[in-house]
C-alpha cells in the first residue's frame, strides 16, 4: 500500500513528428489516492447492501409462493375421511374450509381443482348414501314380497297334501304324489333362493358399476393435477438449485432456517412423495377397472372375450383373501401362492359376467379349503401327479414347492381344437369321493351353518353346463387337494338355446 502511494501516473507524447523527441508528464498518485479509497469502499458497500436486499427479497417471494401451497395442503387434509364419517353441513358449519387465494394463476388453478373435487366428493358421497339407502328399501320390500309368496306358496302345499291325503287310494299313489310335492317344495325353495340371490346380486352389480364410474372423476382430477404440481416442483427446485450456486453462502438466518425445514431432506423426499402419488391414483384406477370388468353388467349377451383377462380381475377381486391375513383374522394360511400356467388362447364366445361368477365361485372355496389350516402334506409335484387327467401327462410342467406352501395353480389349454379348458387346483384339505358326487347338488355345502348356502357350485355348473354347453367336474382326494376342470366351446352362440340367466355367489 505504501509503494503504491508513492507511485506516479505516467503519460509519454511525442513532441513533433519531426523531431525525435518525447515529452513526458508524471503526477504522483498520493494527491488522490484518499478519494479513490473512499470510492472503493462505497461501491463495496453498495454491493453488499443490495445483495442483503436481493435475499429478503427472495425469502418474501419464496415464502409468498409457497403459503397458498402449504394453507392448501392443510385445509384439504382427511376430508373425504370427515366427508365419509359426518353429516357434511354439520361438518362444513363447524369446520368451514378457508381456501387459499394466490396471485399465481397455476396456484389458483390447482385451488380450484381442489374445490370442484372437495364438492365433487361431497355430492357423490351424498348419492352413495341415498343409493344405499334406496338399495336396503328395495331388498326389505322384494323380501317382503318373497316371505309372502313364499307363504302364500307353502299354504297351497299344504292344501295339496290334504287333498292327496284325502284322495288316496293305493299306497303306490299315495308315495308317487309324496314325491311330486316334495320335489315341487325343493324347487320352489331353489327359486325363491336364486330370486333373492338374483336380485341382490343385479342390485350390487349396478351400485359397484355407478360407483366405479363415478369415482373415475376425482380420481382423474387427482391424476392430472399430480403431473403438473411435480412439473412446478420440479421448476421450483430446479429455481432452489439455481439460487444456491448463485449465493453459495447465505446468510446466518437464511442458513438457520435451511437447517430448521431440513431443506435436503425435503427436496429428495418431495418427488418421491409425488411418485408415490401418483402410483396410488394408478392403483386405484386398477382396481376400478378390474370391479367393472368383473361385473360386466353391459355384456349381458354372449360376446367373444379374453378369457385370461376374467381371471386377472377376479384374482384381483379376491388379492385381499390371497394374501397373508394378520394373527386376529382367524385364518391361518401365510398367504397363498397363485401359478399362472395360460395357454395361447383365442378369443372364447361365452357369457362374460357369468364365466366371472364361476371362477369366483371356484377360487373362494379353494381359498376356504387352505384357509381352514389343513393343507396337503405332500408336495405340489406329487399332488399334481395324482390330480393328472388321463391323456394329459405331457402338459404339466413341474414345479418345486415347499409342503407347507399353501398355493392355487390355474392351467388354461386348448383341447380337440374348438374346446376350451380351465383348470383351478390347489392344496387343500379335498374331500371325499362321496361328498364329491353331492357337490354341485343345490343347498349342500360342507361349510359351518352361516358360512355358505350351498348354491355356488350348483350355479356355477348350470352356468357352465346348461348355459354354455360345457362340462364342469371336480378331481379330489383327502388331504391332496382338489382341482376344478372347466371345458367350455370356444364358438357356440349358434348351438345353444337362451336359458334364463342364473346368478349367485357363494
């Protein structure tokens, strides 16, 4: 600094262009060197100053875009749950919702979405109630009418036995009549059971297809706002990123506040909390799409279908009861194991919503039969090699399982060129060659009392049987299992006649 004080400015001019001469002019810097100091410290300062300004700044902007994010996300917190639990005036007259207001067009958007679905959910909780409510007045009523035609009914079947009693004459008549009212009691209860069944089940059928459509809206709302808040997130941290290597050192307060919202943790966790998200919304528009093609209440008719996509929807229906229930459920299988073995398959003319019904059936008494706790002690090889079908030996493949696994094997094949088979085995505990022959009788079931009504399988062998010309039969032993044989033609809409439709479910 003292040399520098000491030094000269310099300047050099040539005198003429004639003559070689140079006139030099020197003045020491010392005169001036106070003001030129005092220049440079004010423009620091002056830098300085404006930097501190530019960071409240950003902090004021950062915190004004961020509050109507954060004052959204709490206001909309569990209110489909209080939506769900609570009359929705009561709630609104205790809890009203304050929404945020932003001067950012997006944000505002993004509030409003967040109204039309707040008001989207409240209106279709309110039409589920009043459905529901609709639902139990029309089951009372039809079980009303049914108690009473069923009286009605048992008062005629009693005047009949007077009037065979009274008209006897040979004890060969008197049995032949016996039998005949018998068999018309049977019917008239199988009738009035698929009648109650029937209508439940259309009833449900209806209610899961509106809500399943209905419920494609909110959840679309979600999806689509989900995409756009992770490319403003995306911008915003890439604007985070951005502000960080242009100010490497923030101020103490600004580094506080860092450190206090766990800046890092929030910028990693954010996209995942996003993805997640939006995985969930994925989720539940799977399960929305299996329910409805599980029911197919618009494909009454029979139509041309992929037959591996009905197992797919029914498997996801019935996810909940394959996997591994908690100790306090009462069940006791570790989660059952589902092998997929699909042929190449064309596409098969059947009932859709029917066919459904029959794996359903089938896959609930499997799940019934290994949750009961006593599976096959023999391993799946053995078990399958005793399960086999004459013919077939080369088409099953083998598989290594431990004993103690529970597991559900579906085999689907084509056979004899135009026939279909599907094939539902498992490890349970089987049963025998007698109950067997009785298990597609109407009303027998091997389950507790309350458990099962017995018409599952019966159905499911009508449906198959009678309503698509196709076989249904059953291969079990105790304590090896039992597996299920569906063969159905691929084409039949020209061979069978239009019987009535049969549902039920066990």
């Amino acid at each position: 600094m003292v040399r520098w004080k000491n030094s000269f400015y310099v300047q050099k001019t040539p005198a003429s262009e004639n003559l070689p001469w140079t006139v030099i002019v020197e003045a020491p810097i010392n005169p001036h060197f106070s003001s030129l100091q005092n220049l440079y410290i004010k423009s620091l300062a002056l830098v300085l100053l404006i930097a501190v300004i530019a960071l409240i700044l950003a902090n004021l902007v950062s915190s004004w875009l961020a509050r109507p994010i954060w004052k959204l996300a709490e206001v909309t917190t569990d209110v489909p749950e209080k939506l769900v639990s609570q009359k929705v005036s009561d709630w609104q007259r205790t809890n009203p919702i304050i929404w945020p207001t932003s001067w950012v067009t997006e944000i505002n958007a993004l509030v409003e979405n967040f109204k039309v679905m707040a008001s989207t959910l409240e209106q279709k909780f309110q039409e589920i109630k009043n459905s529901k409510e609709q639902l139990e007045q029309r089951v009372q009523e039809r079980t009303r009418e049914l108690s009473a035609a069923n009286r009605e009914l048992r008062a005629q079947v009693s005047e009949r036995q007077r009037v065979a009693e009274a008209l006897q004459q040979s004890e060969a008549l008197s049995r032949a009549q016996a039998q005949k009212l018998e068999k018309a009691l049977h019917e008239l209860q199988l009738t009035q059971t698929q009648l109650i069944q029937t209508e439940k089940m259309s009833s449900l059928g209806q209610l899961v297809a509106g809500v399943a459509h209905e419920i494609n809206n909110p959840v679309n709302f979600i999806y689509g706002n989900i995409i756009h808040a992770k490319d403003y997130t995306q911008d915003l941290l890439k604007l985070v990123q951005a502000y960080q290597q242009q100010y490497p050192h923030p101020t103490p307060t600004i580094q506080a506040q860092i450190e206090a919202m766990e800046l890092d943790f929030i910028t990693e966790d954010l996209v995942k909390l996003l993805d997640s998200m939006q995985v969930g919304v994925q989720r539940i528009h799977d399960i929305v799409k299996s329910l409805r093609n599980f029911s197919r209440l618009d494909e009454a008719e029979m139509k041309e279908v992929d037959i591996h996509e009905g197992i797919d929807s029914t498997l996801m229906i019935l996810k909940s009861r394959l996997q591994a229930p908690s100790p306090d459920k009462g069940r006791k299988h570790p989660g059952i194991k589902v092998i997929k073995e699909y042929g190449e398959l064309p596409l098969v003319e059947c009932y859709p919503g029917k066919l459904n019904q029959v794996f359903m059936n089938i896959l609930v008494n499997a799940i019934d039969a290994i949750a009961s706790g006593l599976f096959a002690v023999t391993n799946a090889n053995d078990a399958l090699e005793q399960l086999k079908v004459e013919g077939l030996e080369d088409n099953i493949q083998p598989i290594n399982l431990q004993p103690a696994t529970p597991w559900i094997r579906i085999r689907t094949d084509v056979v004899e060129d135009n026939w279909v088979v599907i094939r539902i085995a498992d490890n349970g505990i089987g049963i025998t060659e007698e109950l067997s022959s009785k298990m597609f009788d109407p009303f027998f079931t091997t389950k507790l009392v309350g458990q099962g009504t017995g018409l599952g399988l019966s159905i499911s062998y009508q449906i198959v049987v009678e309503r698509h010309g196709g076989k249904l039969e059953c291969i079990s032993k105790p304590q090896q299992g039992a597996e299920f044989i569906i063969k159905i033609p691929r084409q039949q809409s020209s061979l069978l006649p239009r019987l009535n439709p049969v549902e039920s479910s066990e």
